[in-house]
C-alpha cells in the first residue's frame, strides 16, 4: 500500500488509504507501520474511508520524526501530531482506532480534543498497573528509562537483511510470528522492510521504537478517567500488555465504556484475526 506524504503548516504527514465512506482514523502500534494493516483497511473499504497514520514515515517523514524541530519527543508528540492530522488532513470529526501504544494516545488525545472524536477504539491499549507505572516513575526520575525491558529489547534487535527472501525466513521462525494470519505476515514483509542499497531494513527505526517503550506516559491513568465514553476497549485474553489486574482496574474505574475480551488471542490479535477485528471496527464504529 502507497505511502501518502503530505505537508501542512509545519507538520509532515505519512499515512495510507483505503475504501470510501465516512473517515476512519486508524493508527498502528509501536514498531509496526500503519501498511502492516493494510489487509484489515480493505476489509472495511466499502464501510469506511480509513487513513492509517504513520507516526514515521518510511520516507518522506522519517527526517522529520527523528531530528528538527518536530522530532518525536515523548508520546505527546504522537497525540499532537494525531490532533493536528484529524484539522489539517481529514477536516471532520472522525471514529479513530488503535493499536497498542496508539489505543493510548488516541484515549489521551480523545481527553484534549473531545471535540475531534466522535468515537474511539482502543485495541488492547497500553494501559498498565499503577504499581507498575510507579516502577516506572522512578525509572524516568532516575534517568533510566533505557532499561525498562521492551526498550533493550527493541535496541538489541535486528533490523537489515540481504532479502525479503532472508527477513521472512528469519520471522518465519520467531514465536511472536507463529500465530500470525500469513496476509498479516505477507503484508509485514511488503510494508513493515524497506529496500537499502545492501537489501531491506526494518521501515520502523529500531531506535525510535526503543525510545518510544522508554517514554510510556506516566500520567496515563489521569486520561484513562477523562477519556470520551464512546469508547470501546479491546483485549486478547492472553496479551502479556492490558493484563487481568488491569482489565478488572479499568473496568472498575471506567464502566461507562464498552469491553471486549477475544479468546485465545494475544496483544497482537489484529495480527492474528484480521477478519474479527474489521468486523468489530466496522460495528462499534457504524
């Protein structure tokens, strides 16, 4: 799927699109363009005109993002930049959707701007433990946010290879890629690499995704109280991100909003049931 560079005021714009109808913001999580997603898009094309927005873009953007004036500073960065798409690019009010850590800043960014959202999906969130999110504190406090364990992760990864040929055999036999629908898989290899004079690198910065695990907001459950209550939160009974402790926290505290729970699937359920998660965009958002 074709990358959409747009420029407007000071901002740089990376996003796709796919089918007609009312707009339909969708945003990937960390380390994962918005493309991977391509094949659920298509399945909501005769429903929803859907733009998928790249945090960092595979070209155009990808300077902008990493370095100048408008480099992604912390996770308020991706919920301004969320903002300022839905006035400068879409012009309307819209239903928006997220993944993972995109789940969260829509939620905040549903806090600042209500006005901008008519619904929100938030996609097996990241909202963690209060506990943990004082763990976290101290990290930030202490100057040690490069350890918390998904960013050293993130660091140590590898991310070129001589071929698609290569990368795919070389995912073909992570766990995390195991359980994966192959037109998700397919669609990983295609958009998630891009060409390099030596062969395909990962299209998102490894260093960028190790800095955003490192820069999770703190604060997050003061949006997680103010969010928009047409909101549907979705989680895969075993994701190992939106736990049992705080699936019960969150319901407890929000019980205005709608819940879902998918049996026998992970953090990355839209990976591994594409189909089911169109399904449930196209009816929570219709």
């Amino acid at each position: 799927m074709g990358e959409i560079i747009s420029r407007q005021d000071d901002v740089c714009f990376s996003y796709v699109d796919a089918g007609s109808g009312p707009p339909l913001l969708f945003s990937h999580a960390n380390g994962f363009p918005a493309s991977v997603y391509s094949p659920i898009f298509h399945m909501m094309k005769n429903d929803f005109h859907t733009m998928g927005l790249n945090f960092c873009g595979t070209s155009g953007c990808r300077v902008d993002c990493l370095e100048g004036p408008r480099k992604i500073k912390n996770w308020i960065s991706l919920v301004d930049n969320i903002i300022r798409f839905i006035e400068l690019i879409v012009g309307e009010p819209v239903v928006a959707a997220g993944h993972s850590m995109s789940g969260t800043i829509i939620a905040m960014a549903s806090v600042m701007r209500p006005d901008l959202f008519k619904k929100i999906i938030l996609l097996d969130p990241v909202f963690l433990y209060p506990r943990i999110m004082n763990d976290m504190r101290f990290l930030a406090l202490s100057r040690q946010r490069h350890r918390m364990p998904l960013a050293v992760g993130a660091r140590r990864r590898r991310d070129n290879w001589t071929s698609r040929k290569e990368a795919r055999e070389y995912f073909s036999d992570k766990p995390l890629f195991k359980c994966w629908d192959e037109r998700m898989f397919d669609s990983y290899i295609e958009d998630g690499l891009v060409e390099t004079p030596d062969g395909v690198e990962l299209a998102f910065p490894k260093g960028l995704e190790a800095f955003l695990f490192g820069s999770v907001p703190t604060s997050m459950w003061k949006y997680i109280k103010q969010m928009k209550k047409e909101a549907l939160v979705v989680r895969g009974e075993e994701s190992d991100v939106l736990t049992d402790d705080t699936w019960e926290l969150l319901k407890h505290t929000r019980p205005d909003v709608e819940y879902l729970e998918l049996s026998g699937l992970g953090h990355l359920f839209p990976m591994q049931a594409p189909e089911m998660t169109a399904e449930m965009i196209v009816d929570f958002a219709s």
